[in-house]
C-alpha cells in the first residue's frame, strides 16, 4: 500500500519510514500549518489522526467567537478549566472559563438583567399574565440556553425560533442560519410587547406560505 501525495485531513503523506507504530507502517506527513508528524496506516485510514495537533488547538480556540452579548478577546489560562478575556458589548471587560462560554451560562458581564425600575414599568404597563413569564420582561437569557439567546435553541442540526404567548408555544422558524433565527425571534419578543403580537403571527405566517 502506497500512501504518498495522499491526503487525510491536514495532513500530506510525504514518504513511508523504516520503522512501525503499534504493528502498524508508519508515514512521515506534512500538515497544512508547515509542522511535519509520524502516523501510522492504521490511524490515518480510520481518521484518528488529521493533524500534527493543531486542529484540535482551533477547534479548542474561542478567541474571536460570540457568546451572547460576549466577544472573546484573548485565552488567559489554559487546562481543563481555561479562561477567556471577554468584552461585553456594553463595554466592560471579564474573565470567564471556556465552559460557561459554550454552555451559555454566561452571556453577559450581567448587565442583561434588567434595573428593578425598568422591570416594575413593564409590569405596570401590561398585566404579565398576556405573555409568557416575569423572565420575558427582564430580558435574561435563561440558563438552559444553548445558543445564548432566549427563544432559540438548536434541533438536529437546524437552529429553530420560538416564543410562548398566553400559555401557547409558537415555532417561529427552523433555519442554518443563527442571524435569521434570532432576527425572527426579536421581531416576535417586540411584537409581543406592544401588543400586537396575534397581528404579527398571521402576517408572518401568510409570508411563509408565500414562499
């Protein structure tokens, strides 16, 4: 068997050793990011190997990535129980561990909890018992969000939009697209709170089937 010039993953098979890894014929090969490693034929036919490591390091970075209202800036510590310097986009500056991050248990510096203030007119404005929970108004994301944002979750695959209005669970939309999910999502919560909530469902659905 001849692997040389083939390709798994990042990495090119470049010439055939002398020697064996685990009973197995071992390759030099060169990954895409320059650094060369040793795999033997057995890892790179089944997948195991596809890298000299550093694809498993990008997948491990979040540097740049979103969470929330959540940028990541930088990796602070590393382990099992790394750290990340994030800003928030109302501008403050934390530290949270990457599994907060991905889990969505952490989405803001806190300023997405509401002021008592702004809470106590929303309840004056409307009787809470129109929409869906006392939640809705303060605009905190829940702590079973998987995707950061409340009323958008993810289902095989698909981001998909909801929202309960008077006791009523209404899908919104199923898209690969996380923007147009959370798009929908805010144009239901705003209809939702000015009340016009069963105007804006109809239209939107007549839109749909037009499509």
């Amino acid at each position: 068997m001849n692997l040389i010039g083939k390709r798994f993953g990042k990495l090119t098979v470049t010439s055939k050793t002398d020697h064996s890894i685990h009973g197995s014929v071992a390759w030099l090969c060169k990954c895409d990011c320059g650094n060369s490693i040793e795999v033997s034929t057995r890892d790179l036919n089944r997948g195991a190997v596809k890298s000299c490591g550093c694809l498993k390091k990008e997948r491990c970075n979040l540097v740049g990535c979103r969470f929330g209202k959540l940028t990541v800036i930088k990796k602070e510590t590393y382990g099992s129980r790394s750290t990340y310097l994030c800003k928030c986009d109302c501008g403050n500056m934390l530290s949270v561990r990457g599994d907060s991050l991905q889990s969505g248990r952490t989405v803001s510096c806190g300023c997405l909890k509401s002021s008592q203030e702004k809470i106590a007119q929303m309840y004056n404005g409307r009787k809470i018992t129109d929409h869906t929970s006392p939640v809705f108004f303060k605009g905190t994301v829940s702590k079973n969000s998987i995707t950061g944002i409340n009323g958008v979750t993810v289902v095989k695959g698909k981001y998909r939009a909801y929202i309960g209005y008077k006791n009523k669970l209404y899908h919104l939309v199923e898209t690969d697209n996380l923007d147009v999910a959370k798009y929908i999502r805010s144009e239901a919560e705003a209809a939702v709170k000015n009340g016009n909530f069963e105007e804006w469902i109809l239209d939107f659905r007549k839109e749909k089937e037009k499509k």
